[in-house]
C-alpha cells in the first residue's frame, strides 16, 4: 500500500506515469471509489440532495469511458486499468487538496464562500492547483498513449471538456 501512495506522490510530482500503478482491478475499485467519494462530497455541496447521483455518476463515467475509447484506438488496450487508476488516485489527491483552505480556517470554505469571490490567497491557490492537476493528467495521457505532448494534452483537453459538458446542465447559471 506505501507503495502505491508513494506511485501516487510520484505523479502528481512528475517524476512516475502511469505505468508505474498496479495493473489491478482491486487498486482501481479502490481509486474509483475514492474518486466517487470526493466527487459526491464536492457536488453534495453545490446541488440539492436529490440532484448528486446524475451528476457525480457522469464525472466518473466519462473518463472511464473516453479513457478506454482513447487507448483502445492507439493500440494500448492493456493501459487502461493502470491510466484509470492512475487519473483517479491524482483527482483525488488533487481534490482533497483544494479543501485544504477551508481544513486551515473555516471561513475560507468554498462552501462558506459560496458564489462570492474568495480572497485572493484562495482563488490563487485554486488556480494554481487546478492548473497542476490538468498538467498531471496531460503527462497521465501522453504516456499512456506512448505519443507526443500534443496527444496529451488534446486527451486532457478533450476528456475535461466533456466533463464540463456532462456538469454543466447541473451548475451552469440560468
């Protein structure tokens, strides 16, 4: 197990890819469903109670979905597992880092900060973080499909906007 947390640290640092993760199914339930835990939590926040299931089913959904259809076309079918796991353990780590301001004070909680615009410290830190874990999942998908950076990042790119898009009925302003 250390050494999986450890595979973890190391590509959100890039220094390990995601060939570097077991090529288990038991190590990918376990990153999905951390994944889906971090995804309920964070819409459980932002929609009504009845409103979650949809929406966090479509955010683990889509790049279960656009991930297997991106490597079965590159001829890297035997990545799939290992990518998964590896793009849901990073979103995880990333997603609990982005609770970090409100874990330190209280008051700077997205929830608490709501649709107001948080101090500059925060929305930085955000930033920044997002920024981070969009370049981790470029590197994730550039290796995993054994191309260029370009093939990563149009991947990353593709794959973050159709989330965005399976979200956006839910949290898109009306």
């Amino acid at each position: 197990m250390s050494s999986w947390f450890a595979n973890v640290i190391g590509l959100c640092l890039f220094r390990r890819g995601p060939e570097d993760m077991p090529a288990a199914q038991g190590a990918l339930m376990i990153a999905a469903g951390a994944y889906i835990g971090v995804t309920f939590y964070a819409l459980a926040g932002a929609l009504p109670a009845g409103q979650v299931v949809l929406p966090a089913a479509l955010q683990v959904m889509v790049p279960i979905a656009a991930t297997a259809l991106l490597l079965n076309l590159t001829g890297h079918r035997a990545r799939i597992m290992q990518t998964l796991t590896a793009l849901f353990s990073t979103g995880v780590v990333f997603a609990l880092a982005g609770r970090l301001p409100g874990l330190i004070a209280p008051e700077l909680s997205l929830y608490e900060i709501g649709l107001k615009a948080p101090p500059p410290a925060v929305a930085w830190f955000l930033l920044g973080l997002g920024l981070w874990s969009f370049l981790v999942d470029v590197r994730i998908y550039r290796r995993a499909l054994d191309r260029g950076p370009g093939a990563g990042l149009l991947a990353a790119v593709a794959v973050s906007l159709l989330q965005f898009a399976a979200l956006a009925p839910w949290v898109a302003p009306r």
